[in-house]
C-alpha cells in the first residue's frame, strides 16, 4: 500500500511539473503572438500605395478598391492584413478573378515596405458569341459577348459593323445556368470549327459566321473572298467527323471543276455542302 502512494506521489509531481512547463510554453507563446500582432501592426510596413499595371479596359480604380478591402483586418484579430510582409496575396487574385471575367490572370507582388504591383492580364477579344442559334429575321449584333481563343465568354459587346469580328451562334456550356459570363463554347466543337475557319482564311476567303449545330453539323458563312469573289456570303456546311485539311482539299479541287476561270455564273451561289463525304454539292439561288 506505501508503495503505491509512494508511485501515486511521483505520478502527481511528475504531472504538475509538466503542467507547469505547458503553462508557462502557453503564456510565452501568448505573449510572443500579441507582440507579433503589435509589431505587424506598425506603420513602417503598412501597404499605402498600390501600383497596377496592364490593364485597358478593367478599371485601375475597381481594381484598387477591391485590394484595399482584402487589406483591411487583421488574421486572428492581432495580425495586420495590410502588412506588406502579410497581405493576403492569394485572397486578393481569387477576388479580382471572380469579379472581373475579363482578367484572364493576376499575379501580385510585394514592391517595398509600403507597396504592393498587381499585374492583371485582360482577356483579348477573340470573336463574338451572339446566341444560340442564328435568326436571319433579327439583329443578332446587338446581343453579342466578346469570346476569348479558348471560347470562354467575359464581356458584352458593343455593336460592330459584320464581318469586323466572326460570330459563332452555338449552345454554351454554363457555369450558371441563365447567365453568359464565365459560359464557354463546347471545347471540341469549338477548336474544330475554329481550326477549319483559319484554314478557310489562309486558303479561300475570310469567314465572317459560323454556327455550331446540336446535330453534329456546322456552318461556315464567308464575308469576302479575294480569290473567289462569287463566294462572298456563301455558306459552307460540313459535319465534325472530317478532317480540316480533307474539307480544304476537296474544296480546292471541285471549286475550279465547277467554275473555271473566266466563268461567270448565271446564278447566285448559295451554300456549298460538304457533308456527304468526298462528294460536293454547289447550291445556287432559285
């Protein structure tokens, strides 16, 4: 029995030693975490200025207010989220991110103690989205958004003359439903419809319209053509399942089999179908 007080009595020591130990560590620590908060608190590393660059049309001034905001509080009620050593970088990117869909990227650095750059790279606009389906009876121009290269919708834009930017008619893929920002094009469907375009471009005429069916089918509508003038505002109908350069070439072939040079054409030339294959199908007007 008196040794097993005697082990209780260590056991006791031995406990109350570490508690004091942990204690005093917890206080230490406390106090040097409110030091901490005090010293990141000071004036001398205080963002005061932000610098921005690279961007045109994304207002310096929205961009700022937004940084500031991410700026103001503190981590854990001590530490000061305005420190130039502290500051929030990637609350600050993820915020512009999300408020600007215009900004394709955003890095942020410390400049000095009182400085912080924000770098923010715009998306360029690429080509038009004007909607879903295309409506030879409406004004499709004034319902367009600006589309990145990769298809991705960030702005509204204003009225062009046709034939300044080419416009894709198609379904999106949405990130909200209802809502145009953010949406994007269906990615294959829209690098193969794109990809065929620039071909066109190099080759035939510039393209100014292209729809992208649900069937599988496209459209390609030409706005001028310096090599071929008879196809100005001819629409060209192909499907997914063929090869950019395969169209190209039987497009090369059975355009001067059809209308050798010198030629003038009795009717207007409509469309040129291509979906059948390696056969070619010319439709004029009636």
């Amino acid at each position: 029995m008196e040794r097993f007080h005697t082990v209780a009595n260590k056991i006791r020591e031995h406990f109350g030693v570490w508690l004091s130990k942990t204690l005093i560590l917890v206080v230490l620590f406390l106090l040097f975490f409110v030091a901490g908060g005090g010293v990141s608190q000071n004036a001398k590393w205080r963002v005061e200025n932000i610098e921005i660059s690279e961007t045109n049309v994304v207002s310096e001034d929205m961009v700022r207010s937004i940084a500031r905001q991410k700026l103001t509080g503190n981590y854990f009620f001590v530490y000061s989220r305005g420190n130039s050593y502290l500051f929030p970088k990637k609350d600050i990117e993820q915020a512009l991110l999300e408020t600007f869909p215009r900004l394709e990227s955003v890095h942020i650095k410390r400049i000095d103690n009182n400085t912080i750059g924000i770098i923010a790279t715009e998306r360029k606009p690429y080509a038009l989205w004007c909607g879903a389906q295309f409506d030879i009876e409406k004004d499709q121009s004034k319902n367009c958004w600006f589309i990145d290269k990769d298809g991705f919708v960030f702005d509204q834009a204003p009225i062009f003359p046709s034939g300044i930017y080419i416009e894709f008619y198609s379904e999106l893929v949405e990130k909200n439903i209802g809502e145009h920002l953010r949406s994007t094009l269906p990615t294959n469907r829209f690098a193969f419809a794109d990809k065929f375009s620039g071909i066109l471009r190099d080759n035939i005429g510039r393209p100014f319209r292209i729809l992208v069916k649900e069937n599988g089918e496209f459209e390609i509508t030409i706005h001028t053509s310096a090599e071929h003038p008879f196809l100005d505002g001819v629409t060209i109908r192909f499907k997914e399942d063929s090869q950019p350069e395969y169209l190209l070439k039987n497009l090369l072939s059975s355009i001067p089999a059809k209308f050798p040079e010198n030629t003038a054409l009795k009717k207007k030339l409509l469309y040129i179908d291509m979906r059948f294959g390696s056969k070619v199908i010319f439709g004029f007007e009636n």
